[in-house]
C-alpha cells in the first residue's frame, strides 16, 4: 500500500469555526508533512514530524495546530482561520527525514474555504 | 526567498515531441527531486538524483543535475497527453526532510 489518504476533499469552515484534517499512511514512514499550496504557486511547508515529535515548524500561526497522534497519522486542527488560509492542504509521508534522501508520497489534498 | 526558478514557466508541444524543463536552485543540496501535479491534485514523485550524480534515467524521463552551477533538467521524451501537468523540482536537505520547491512549470502537450 503506497497511499496517502486524506480527509476530507473538501471543507468549507467560518472563521469562528474549529475543524480538523486528517491523514493516514501505512506505508511504515517515520516521517510526515504539512503543505499549504495557494492556486498556481508551489506547495510551502508548514510542518515535518519527525518519528511522531514536531521537528520543523516553519513559523505556522498558531491557529494552524498540528498532531501526530501514532505513526500512521497526522492532524491538523484549525481554529480562527482567516479567508486568506483557503488554499489546499497536502499531506505527505517517507521514510525518514534523515539520510541521503527520500521521496515523499503525498496525498490528494485537502481543499479548504474559509468565509 | 530560498525558492528556486524553473524555465520555461509554461509550455506547449505537440504529443510525440519532446519537453525540456530547467530549474536554478540556491541551497547546498543533499538531493535535488522532481513532482509532477496535475490539475489541483496531489503531487507524484518522479525522480530523485543525488548531489554526487550527473545524470540519471526513468522510463521516458531523463534528469540532470550541475552542481557547479546549481542547476537541473528533466526532459521528457516522446510526449503524450497524459503528460499534461505542473512539474517541480525541490531542493533535498538530507538532514530535515525539508523539501523547498521551485515555482514550477506548466507543461500542456496537445494532441
């Protein structure tokens, strides 16, 4: 099994909402990544969990809070967000963080609308 | 901005042609990697070539990479329509994962 599923496809929150957004591998990755991707621009990294503790956060707001609950998966809690965070969410996996390189498998995103 | 370019940003050619895309990077990488995005989907691995590496071979795609000169080219042989996408290329840290894409290039091979 080479996926990376996430949940849902697609969400529409207001601004004084709280959702959350999921992914799931069962591919054995140690690894796990946030990107947000605005239309037309490359994805951005937001987070990387490293053997299930927070290795990189590339100073996220906090009303993006991630988790990685085992190492089979990945949140994202939303609070707050303003219309200016409705982009698409990918989530990847691979094998590791460290070494001489590994691909990441990403998932088919999550598209998010904030009014 | 670490964000590397890629050139051309956007390109057309008939199905059978070939298509050359070229990225600049600005790290010290470990590795440098190729995605392709079709249309507001999830990205799909498609090569991934080491600094100690000048060239390297997958099916139809051929990458290179310059490290003297910080830069890369994936070329496409025998294009098909199915090859419509955005490709990236990404700069590799082999101590984070961290993977810093360039702006892309939009590839349409028409029919």
């Amino acid at each position: 099994d080479t996926e990376v599923t996430q949940t849902p496809k697609h969400l529409v929150m207001g601004m004084t909402n709280k959702k959350s957004l999921k992914c799931e591998q069962h591919m054995g990755h140690r690894a796990m990544y946030w990107y947000k991707q605005k239309a037309k621009k490359p994805p951005e990294l937001m987070f990387v969990y490293s053997y299930e503790k927070l290795s990189i956060n590339e100073s996220v707001p906090s009303r993006f809070s991630p988790e990685c609950p085992n190492s089979s998966l990945l949140n994202l809690h939303l609070h707050a967000l303003q219309p200016e965070d409705s982009a698409l969410y990918l989530c990847a996996s691979s094998q590791h963080t460290v070494g001489q390189g590994y691909e990441q498998y990403f998932g088919p995103g999550t598209r998010l609308t904030v009014t | 901005s670490q964000q590397g370019e890629e050139d051309p940003q956007a390109l057309s050619i008939q199905e059978g042609e070939n298509a050359t895309m070229n990225c600049s990077y600005k790290t010290s990488i470990n590795n440098l990697q190729w995605y392709r995005q079709n249309s507001g989907r999830g990205l799909v691995h498609l090569i991934l070539i080491r600094s100690n590496e000048r060239e390297k071979h997958s099916g139809r795609l051929r990458v290179t990479l310059d490290t003297s000169k910080k830069s890369s080219s994936l070329l496409i042989t025998a294009s098909r329509a199915a090859d419509t996408a955005s490709y990236f290329c990404c700069e590799g840290s082999g101590n984070t994962g961290k993977l810093i894409f360039g702006q892309g290039t939009t590839l349409q091979v028409k029919p």
